[in-house]
C-alpha cells in the first residue's frame, strides 16, 4: 500500500482531517476523510484504474464529480447489500466501505476480455440487433454466453436484500431543486416571505457548486457562505431542507418523485431507520435549479484513466483537497476551464499546459495563465493518448505535432444546462446558439428554472436569478416577498468557441464512456441510415444506462448533425424521461413487500378458524378459511368432502361475513330496486328476502345476490364478495347521475355485519339454540328475514337463505361478536357432529346445487346464457334490459348454462376443458363452449361440472367431449340439467 | 418489511394477526402512542335528499357541537360529528349505547341511520411524530400548521380507507375498517418504529 | 394526477374510479329506436385529443360521482363539480 492520502493537499477542502475513515476497494485497505466521496478517496490515494468498460474491458477512470460518472462504477458493500453500478462519485465514504470494480476478470489491471477489442468489429454500432441475425443455435450455444460475460456491468446480490425502505408525501408551497447559488437564493427569497418550501439537493453537503468556488461571497469564502444560508433556512419552520435527495421526476398536478438516500452513507442503516425513502413531494411552484453538466471534447484515447472533466478536476481540488494528479494539463474550448485551471492551480494543484481548440483567447486570459507559469497552446488540439494509465499526450498545434508530458488531461467542451427535468411533461429543450447548448423549452406547469440549468453560467448572475425565481413563484402564490438580499459577485465574461470531436485522431475516439459508443459508431449509425436522435439511441446505445447520457448526448447529436450537415437544433435532442437517476425497486415498494404487498381484509372469525385449524387462502383482498384438515387426512379432497358430507348429512357452519352489505333506507328503495335488478322487487314484502340479478349497461350479468326487506323503507342487499365495492359504485352511479329524484340513501354496511352461514337438515335445530326468538319454519319461513336477538340478547338479523341446497341460515351479528357466534354454534351443534366448512366446500356444494357463481359470472354471461331468462321482469325496465335484447346476445346458439357428468364416472372433469361434438375435430369453429366449474361431489360419488355449451339446456342427455389440450385429456360427458342434488328445492324449503 | 432485517419490528409476528400490545423500534421516550382500547358507539347518518343542512343542525342541536355540511369534526367531551360526505355524517358516542335510536328519534324521515360501531376500528394516535407517521402512508397534507384540530378527511392510508380528524394539538383519531386492522396496525408499526411506537390494544403484550 | 373535489379538497387520481365520458345521458328506454340510442350510449364513445368531461368517482372519499374537465393531453383538470350538485338546486330547501 503506498502513502495514504499522497495526493492530499495539506489545508483547505471541506474535509475534516480529524475524522479519518478506512475503506477497501477490490481488497486493498485505504484511508481517506469525512467529506470524501469514494472517487475523492480513491483519487487522494492515487488509485485512478477504477473498472473496466461495458463491452470492450478498457481500463477506465474516474472522469467526472456527481452524478454525470460514466465510469467510475461500483459494486459496493457485499453479499446481500451488494449493489452493482454504484456511482463513485456521488457514494459518500463512511468507515468501513468496502468496493470493488465490476466487469473486470480476473483482475483489473490484467483483464483477459479486454482482447474483447479485438471483437469489437462485432461489438459496434448495432451489436445487438446484427448479432440476433447470426445462425440461431450460434447464438444460443456460443455469442450468448461469451457475451453475457464480455458485456456488462455489475453483479446483483443473490440474496434477499434486508434493508426496509419506505414512502412518504410532503406537500409546499415551493419545492426548489438543487441548493447551488440559485437554489439556495430562490429558497431563502422565498422562504423569507413565510411560503412552505422544501429545499431538495442531492448532496451530502448543500451548495452545489459553491462547495468547489474558490471565491468569497458577501466577505466569507463560497463554502461558508452556502452553509451560512442552509443554517438560515434549516432554523425556519416553514422550510424543509432535504439533503441526499435526488428530485427524479414530474409528475402530474405539481407531483415530484423523489429518493431520500437516508442510510445509504452508513455502513448499514441505523435501528429502525430506512434505507431509502421515496418522497412524493407535492408542490403548487417548483424551481429547477439543477445546475448544469460539463460535457468532453471527443478525440482518440480519450478514455484512458486520467482524463477528467475540468469541472471535476476543480472540485476534487477545491472541496476534497485532492491532486488528480502530478502533472495536469487542460484541454479546452471556453475560458471558463482556464479560470478553473488557475484557480486550481492557485490552490496548489500541479496544472501545467493549456490546450485551447481557439487560435484566440482573451489576451487577458492568456497573461494570467503565462504569470502563473502555464504553458498556453492555443489553436491546438489533443490527438492521441499514451499510457496505461495517461502518461502523455499528442497535441496537433499550429506548428506542428508535439508530445506532452502529463497524468491528467482536464477537458472542457462547454457546459449543458441541466434540462432534464424539464422534459419530463413532454417539452423539448432549445437550442441556444451563443451557449452552444440546450436550454430548458415548455417546462412542465408551475415549474421554472433558475441559474444555470436554464444557461446562465455567471455566479454572481445565478445568485440573482435565484432569488428573482424564488420571489417570482412565492408571490405568484400570493405571499408578501421582502426585497430579496442578493450579495454582489462581479461574473467574467462567457466566452466559447462550439468544437466537438477532433477528427483524424488516433486511436478509438469515445462519445458515450458508459456504453462504449464511439464516434465510429455514430458515423456507422449514419452511414446505415440511423440518423434521428432516437434510432441513433437505440442503435448505438449511446446515453441509455446509469448516467443516461449526461456528457455524451449533446456530443453524439453535434457529432451526427456534422456528418448530416444539419444542424444541431434540426437534428434533434432525445427526450429525458424519469427517473433522472436510477431509483432501487426496494424504495418504489416501500412497506409494502413480502406479506405486506397489499392490506389483507380478515373475517370476524379468522382467529376462531385459526383454532379450528383452517387453511386459509386469498381471494381477492379477503383471507379466508379455504377448508379445515383433521388429523389423518390424506389430501384436500378428503377434507373437504367429509365437510360436504357433514353438511348435507347433518349441519355445518361458514363464514360468509365477505359478502357486500349494502344499507337501503328511503321511500324509493322499491322502485329503485326494479330498475337495478332484472326481476322484480317492488312487491317484496316485508320481512322477506328475494334473490336478484343484476346487470351491465350492455347485458351482461354484473353480479347476483339477495335483498330482504326489513321494515317498509329499509333493505339490505348482499353482493358478492368480489363485486361487493363495484355493486355500490354502480348503485351510486345510478342514484347519484342517472336518477337523482330518487329517495335512496346508501350506506355499506359490510364491516359492521359478521354473518355465518349455518346449513344442513339439523340447521334449525342448532339455530333454535342460539336465537332467543322463535325460528320455526312458521317464524321464520324460506327466503324469510327478520330482526332478532341471539345468544341472550345480541342484536342479530335472521335470513333463510341457502347456496349449499340444505335447509339454510345465514345469521349476521355485529362483527365483534361473530367469533362468539361462532363459538355458540359449535357448542349447540355439537351433539349433531356440526362442521366448520370451508370455501372450497361451499364451491362443491353451489356446483352439486347447480348455482352460478364467479366462474359463471364472467362478464360475458348474460341472464339468458345463465338460465335467468325467465327471472326477467316483462313489465319494468331496468339497467342492461334493452341492450340484452339485442340478436347477437339472444343468439339461441349462444353457449348456455348446463350441467355436465363424465360418462366414465371415474374420471376426473377439469374446468377450461373446450366441448366438441363427438368426432368433431378440435378447431376454433367447432368450439361449442367450455366448462366453467368442477367438483367432486361426495353425494353422488363422481366429479361433476358446470359449464356453458350451445343450446345446452335443449341437449341434455347428449354427449359430447371435453377437450383440454392443455393438459392432454379427452373425455366424454354428458349434458344434463344444472341441479346434481336436490333439484326440486324440498331441502331448503323443510 | 424484509424478512431477515435485523431490526425489523414485526419479525415473529403473523401477517395475518393484529400485533399485540408492546413498544416498538427506537428505545425511549415514544415519538408515537397507538391504542384501540376506546371503543366509542358510532352510526352513520345519511341525510335524504334535501335534508342535508337541516340534518346538520339538528345534529349539532343535539349534541352541542357546530355541525356543518362539510368534512370536519365536531368534538364534545362525550360524542365526535364527524363529515365523511355531503350529508352523510359519522356520529360517535361514548354514552349512547342505542345511539342508532337516539338518531333516528332525532331525525326521524330527514335521514337514514345505520349501527356502524362494529364496522370500524378507532385508532387514537398521539405524539408529536403522529404527522411523520402518517404521511408515509397518506397522500393528503397533515401538515400540523395546515391540517387543524377538528379537520377530518376521508381518504386512504398505505391503500387502507380511513376517516382521520385531528382531535387536539398532538391527538389524532383514525376510524379503520374492522378487517383491516390487522394490516392498518403492520403498518403503523413499521412507519412508526424509527420513532419509538407504543401500541396498546387489549392484546396480550409483548416483552 | 390529483383531482379537486368540491367536498374533499384536492386528491390523488389513485383515491377515485374513472368511468369515461360525462357529456352522454342515458337514452330513454321506451324511445322506439331506444336498441340503437343505447348501442351509441354505451360503445359509441369519443376519444378526444384536449378538453373532456368524465365522470370520477371518489371511492376512497366523500363517495361522491363528479363530473371532471380534464385535458386529456396535459392531465390539466379545469374543474369538478359533484353530479348531485346541478341535480339538486332545484330540489334543495332554501
Ligand atoms: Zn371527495
């Protein structure tokens, strides 16, 4: 290991040298400071061959400060927190931090793909669509493999990741993005004049570029003055400055989505703390003050570890007290690289030469580069590279050709405003021409941009427009803004000469570092007619991945424009989509993970289930006893035909608390009734329950269920458990915009009812004991409802209902006594061996009774298809009525609903099975209808099923063959009525 | 919440049960206290057409609170008028067992009632984190400087419906449906554990 | 996206169900060509690029149906007024 912090300056940066932190990057330790990024301890430490590059294992370093890094990609942390593609640059060290380089083997700096060069004639332009037309099995058996491990990135952890994140939502008056000169003005402008305002940065540090000015401002250094700032605006109550959180997205209706990197520079989150947060920052003003991104000048060997951007060169000596290196030198087209460069080099850093592309430059500039020793080239351009990690350079001068001396090329070509966000509502960015650069067009609603991301690159100026932007958005919402304190920065002039690529020279040229596009490949993408911005993307790769193309989009485009001879506006810019950077999947989740993916509804008696020793299963949100095992038990079907066969032998009780409960009460509650059921209901008398169907609009069935009448102008309805929140939207739907006159007022009632259904000859008899009033089958008759008490006292409703085909009650109870109830059932049931049954037994029983239920209710059913045809009202209209008499929906042809029996009895039917006339081939047009439901029913010792087939209930006694291919069975059944048990109802009615 | 986190506060807790009653997360003073031991009387009154403002009124006669027609709460010592819709007004009760009949006396043809205290969970949250706690799952501002005392709303909560109104300066009420609790409670646990949370519900504590 | 509703203030889109075009009104049943005014009434519906009326519904909230103008290109929302509203000032009681 060789001397720690060797590249440290002495004094100054905003590191504290007291705190040092020991980090290990691919297994060899280091030491670097609290304030270091990764990059900047990797830099202090003279590391500069950090990975090797996507497709061709070119040694790559760091190039840039923030969150632009095309290289400098990480796997950080290990085993189940391992995170691959972790930006250096933007990872704040902490004590312990362990990475290593990704995409290297076996080694980084011997790695045996980076003769994937010699490959790279396959791997250019358009790789992955030329590859997919090489011989098919090459591709599977040897390109696949060979690439999967030549191209690509880091590794995901295998395990499962054991961080929490979270959500949450937080709302301003104005939401300010980014906390560089404008941000922090605009904040404070606006904060000042008592506007909600949340400050959000993605730093670790707030200031933005002020953390690397080394100027002073209002008499204290850049730095000081930034904190100064955020300690203003951290002591207002009205103000939330949130560090470490990247603004991703806009959404709609002043919707931003944000990520709170909260734990992420902790060796592992706290106790109790996230990892991440997702914000869902809602503002009614926002103010994009995103700063702006350095770009490159391309040209042959630009990719070799030790050339930067001279913005990052600036900021690791000004904020991190780091020397990128020994011997720098600068390569540039605009004078504010050389103000970088001097002011570098005033703080101590080793710059020795300026190339500039200009023949002229500011004579000024010229002398206070040539005072302060710096070898000024001007008219010059750098043509090669030398080293394994940058060594020298070749510069092409007007006079001629000569080799440098140097282990870091800084490299400016400009500035590009950082627009993303802007884009995200569609807009497109415009060219301006004096900035050689893309600034913000129609910005989503209430969102400006201030400062440099809408291209002006001054300090003093952004100070300004910040504050001007702030007081703007604070008084468009009405707010009293006092005259905004903007300190004086004097800003030297913009001076740039627009210049891209240098063509001619040697060696691979590189547009897009990340994807390992050159400018080779844009000029094969044009020859082979890719030449909008959006093909060139896709064909080239270029500015997809981490960094989505922040240094290298505005290049390829002047890069294509040059070989179209377009122009740069005329060729286009791509479009920025959220996330403006990456965003985990764990912190989109949140809570909600695992179990917790969704909110789970429990039955009253769930726990009560639980102690019987229910198996529960899912349906929809509800979670419900699906059958209840006894000890011995082979399989499922045993258990739950021994429930059918208690039932039907003597009682057994369900939960049936998930059916939707909806409260009628009003004069109208009859009449509404009969538009929304296809049968009548105005005539139900009270104390009475009538079962109904209800439809869509366009005729098909939309859900069934009872209604009881429990006093003149009060009903209940039960739907569904699935229709249950759809049933009360339509019902509202109808008396909210289709018939508003009518006296009906709608309350659900279905969290405030437990309702058990009790079934089987002995029902009576075990009801008899719970009930305190009278239930005989005078008191209480088929398809009777009444008020009651239960238990010596509960409140209860009484309804004489069945699905199973068995003498049947349903008993609702407020939900806090339905386990009770429960209880109570079992201890009366008890000498008739009662049975807790679950839903899969409830299904057996509705299919051996021949009832419909989801299967059947499939929304493309129609009250006719179900043999509901005659249930209809003639005399009344209703919702559906007139579109179900449309031909094709009273096609007699139509599938119907029947019953179905394996002529084989000891075969097994499955439901989806397709029915074909015997000897009929198996084609789409000789389809004649599909099982909907299947069963083995313990009664009658066979599987049956339900299903819709043509003209079905004209055809019973045919047979005919099930077909399902899907699982390769054939069978013969045969079509008989629906009802297997019971068919005459003198169970229920007993 | 993952299942191998080291501090997570539901590990060994069914998802399918409410978690008892205990401390959860941060150690100290609790940033949140939870509980559902108060189980007030509560009915639905939805007034019928026309009747929405004179429903109103006669609430507030009753029950010594101003009612209006609009999404508020109207607190007393011993009952809580609570805004959920235009005309329809939850009524709570902590000394009118039959209160669907005292409303239904009282409102005789002007509106419907219907016996809701079963079909909620009343969660009383206090602390001074409860707006902290919540906005991890609401979409809605509770802002404490915006969200007043006697603000309710009727609105979803980490995709849970609930009707939430702020009781007094750090006292929140939320009325939960009863077949939620058992994820409501998760996931005021796992929002609630970096604060400190105490949960009192009647359950057998926890350790 | 996040709608104003008249009762409840301004809501997430995800709080409410949305069923489309609120400028139809049902057709009468006992029209003579009442088969071919509901055919338009439920499949016949536009589509158009900018300004529309659709029923949303606030499920998670005051439980209301509104009528909401809604750019369909920007997701701007003009308005919302709450079906019962017009309805009602006629029937309401002074
Ligand atoms: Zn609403």
């Amino acid at each position: 290991m060789s001397a720690p912090n060797r590249n440290r300056l002495t004094s100054g940066g905003l590191i504290d040298r007291a705190k040092s932190l020991g980090f290990s990057f691919d297994g060899t330790s280091y030491q670097g400071y609290e304030g270091d990024t990764l990059a900047s301890a990797l830099l202090a430490n003279g590391v500069r061959l950090v990975g090797r590059s996507f497709k061709y294992h070119r040694p790559r370093g760091i190039v840039a400060a923030g969150a632009e890094e095309p290289n400098a990609l990480v796997e950080l942390r290990s085993g189940a927190r391992r995170e691959p593609n972790t930006r250096a640059t933007v990872t704040e060290l902490y004590d312990g931090l362990v990475a290593s380089s990704q995409n290297r083997w076996p080694s980084l700096a011997f790695d045996a793909l980076s003769l994937n060069r010699f490959l790279s004639p396959f791997l250019g332009a358009g790789f992955y669509y030329k590859t997919f037309m090489w011989p098919a099995a090459f591709w599977e058996k040897l390109y696949e493999p060979i690439i999967r491990r030549a191209a690509g990135l880091g590794r995901a952890a295998e395990e499962a990741d054991p961080d929490h994140y979270e959500k949450a939502t937080a709302f301003c008056d104005l939401l300010v993005i980014g906390a560089g000169p404008a941000g922090l003005m605009a904040a404070l402008t606006a904060a000042r004049s008592g506007a909600r305002v949340i400050l959000a940065d993605e730093d670790f540090l707030p200031g933005g570029g002020l953390n690397a000015e080394a100027g002073d401002i209002d008499r204290r250094p850049a730095p000081a003055f930034a904190a100064h700032v955020v300690a203003e605006l951290t002591s207002l109550p009205n103000v939330r400055v949130m560090r470490r959180t990247t603004v991703f997205g806009v959404y709609d209706s002043g919707t931003y989505g944000a990520l709170e990197r909260v734990s992420d520079h902790l060796p592992e989150p706290l106790p109790f703390q996230p990892r991440q947060r997702l914000w869902r920052l809602i503002a009614r003003r926002a103010v994009l003050a995103a700063g702006a991104t350095e770009r490159p000048i391309v040209f042959g060997g630009n990719d070799r570890p030790g050339v930067m951007l001279a913005g990052a060169v600036g900021t690791y000596v000004q904020r991190h007290a780091v020397l990128p290196g020994q011997k720098i030198a600068l390569f540039a087209n605009n004078d504010g690289a050389w103000r970088e460069m001097l002011a570098a080099q005033a703080a101590g850093a080793p710059v020795e030469t300026i190339i500039d592309v200009r023949a002229e430059v500011a004579p000024a500039l010229v002398a206070a580069a040539r005072a302060e020793g710096l070898r000024v080239l001007t008219g010059a351009q750098v043509i090669a590279t030398a080293g394994k990690t940058l060594t020298g350079l070749t510069v092409a001068t007007p006079s001629g050709t000569e080799r440098i001396a140097a282990d870091t090329l800084a490299v400016s070509g400009g500035w590009s405003p950082a627009v993303h966000l802007t884009c995200h509502h569609g807009g497109k960015p415009m060219w301006d021409a004096g900035l050689a650069a893309f600034v913000p067009g129609t910005c989503p609603p209430g969102l400006s941009v201030a400062g440099a991301a809408r291209g002006i690159f001054g300090l003093g100026a952004c100070l300004k427009d910040g504050a001007a932007m702030g007081a703007e958005a604070a008084e468009a919402l009405g707010f009293t803004v006092p005259a905004p304190d903007v300190p004086e920065v004097a800003d030297a002039a913009f001076a740039l000469t627009p210049f891209w690529h240098v063509e001619g020279s040697k060696g691979p040229a590189f547009v897009d570092l990340q994807n390992d596009v050159t400018a080779k490949d844009v000029g094969i993408a044009h020859k082979e007619g890719f030449r909008s911005v959006e093909l060139l993307k896709r064909y080239t790769t270029l500015g997809m991945a981490t960094d989505q193309g922040r240094t290298s989009n505005v290049t390829g485009l002047a890069i294509m424009a040059s070989l179209t001879g377009a122009s740069i506006p005329e060729t286009g810019t791509t479009i920025f989509r959220p996330p403006y950077t990456p965003v985990s999947l764990g912190a989109l989740a949140g809570h909600h993970r695992g179990k917790d993916f969704r909110p789970v509804r429990l039955t009253p008696t769930h726990e009560w289930a639980r102690a019987q020793g229910a198996v529960f299963i899912e349906t929809g949100a509800w979670l419900r006893a699906q059958y209840f095992p006894r000890k011995g038990e082979k399989d499922w079907l045993e258990t739950v035909s021994r429930e059918v066969t208690a039932v039907r032998a003597s009682v057994g009780l369900i939960d049936v608390s998930t059916f939707g409960k909806i409260d009628l009460q009003g004069a109208d509650v009859g009449a509404f009734l009969d538009r929304v059921y296809i049968n009548g209901f105005a005539g139900l008398a009270v104390g009475k329950a009538r079962y109904g169907v209800m439809l869509r609009e366009d005729g098909m069935v939309m859900d069934d269920g009872t209604t009881a009448r429990l006093s003149p102008e009060h009903y209940v309805m039960t739907t569904t458990t699935a229709n249950a929140a759809k049933v009360f939207q339509h019902l509202e739907f109808c008396l909210q915009v289709l018939w508003p006159e009518l006296d009906v007022a709608l309350s659900s009632v279905s969290e405030q009812w437990a309702q058990i259904a009790l079934a089987g000859p002995r029902a009576r008899d075990v009801l008899a004991r719970v009930a305190d009033g009278d239930v005989s089958n005078a008191a209480l008759p088929f398809m009777g409802a009444i008020e009651c008490t239960v238990m010596g006292g509960v409140k209860a409703r009484l309804f004489r209902l069945s699905f199973s085909g068995e003498l049947g009650y349903e008993i609702a109870v407020p939900a806090r006594h339905g386990a009770a109830l429960a209880a109570a059932l079992m201890q009366a049931g008890e000498e008739f061996g009662i049975t807790p049954y679950g839903i899969e037994a409830l299904g057996v029983m509705r299919i051996e009774k021949g009832h419909v239920s989801g299967n059947e209710l499939s929304g493309q059913t129609t009250a006719g298809d179900l043999g509901f045809g005659r249930m209809a009202s003639t005399k009344k209209d209703y919702i559906g009525r007139v579109m179900a008499a449309r031909p094709g929906l009273t096609d007699p042809e139509r599938p119907c609903f029947v019953g179905f029996r394996p002529v084989d009895r000891s075969r097994r039917l499955r439901a989806g099975a397709h029915f074909l006339k015997l000897g009929a081939a198996p084609t789409l047009a000789n389809d004649q209808g599909y099982m909907t439901s299947v069963a083995y029913s313990p009664h009658l010792r066979h599987w049956i099923g339900l299903g819709l087939i043509k003209r079905g209930p004209e055809r019973l006694g045919e047979r005919v063959r099930a077909y399902d291919p899907v699982r390769g069975e054939e069978i013969e059944v045969e079509i008989c009525a629906p009802g297997f048990i019971d068919p005459e109802g003198v169970r229920l009615r007993g | 919440m993952a299942d191998h986190s080291s501090h997570d506060p539901l590990a060994g807790i069914p998802f399918d049960r409410v978690p008892p009653s205990g401390r959860y997360g941060a150690a100290g003073e609790p940033g949140v206290t939870v509980s559902t031991t108060d189980t007030p009387f509560i009915a639905l009154v939805v007034a019928r057409n026309g009747f929405a403002a004179s429903v109103a009124a006669r609430l507030g006669r009753a029950f010594g609170v101003e009612v209006a027609d609009r999404a508020g709460a109207a607190i007393s010592a011993a009952s809580t008028v609570v805004g959920t819709g235009p005309g329809r007004f939850l009524v709570l009760s902590t000394i009118e067992p039959d209160l669907e009949g005292t409303l239904r006396a009282l409102l005789g043809a002007e509106a419907a009632v219907s016996e809701q205290s079963d079909a909620s969970v009343a969660f009383n949250l206090t602390g001074e984190k409860v707006p902290d706690l919540l906005a991890k799952g609401a979409l809605i501002d509770l802002d404490p400087r915006v969200f007043l005392p006697g603000h309710a709303a009727t609105t979803v909560i980490a995709h849970i419906g609930v009707t939430l109104w702020r009781v007094h300066e750090s006292g929140w009420r939320l009325l939960v449906a009863r077949s939620f609790e058992a994820s409501f409670t998760r996931f005021l646990v796992a929002s609630g554990a970096e604060f400190g949370l105490a949960l009192e519900n009647g359950t057998a504590g926890r350790g | 996206m996040r709608i104003p509703c008249p009762y409840c203030g301004e809501r997430d889109a995800h709080e409410f169900a949305t069923l489309g075009d609120a400028t139809l009104t049902r057709p009468d049943p006992a029209a003579a060509d009442a088969d071919a005014q509901f055919h338009d009434y439920v499949y016949l519906r536009d589509n158009p690029a900018g300004a529309h009326e659709e029923w949303w519904y606030h499920a998670n909230g005051c439980r209301q149906w509104l009528r909401v103008a809604r750019d369909t290109r920007t997701h701007a929302i003009s308005g919302a007024v709450a079906a019962r509203a017009t309805e009602q000032a006629s029937g309401e009681p002074a």
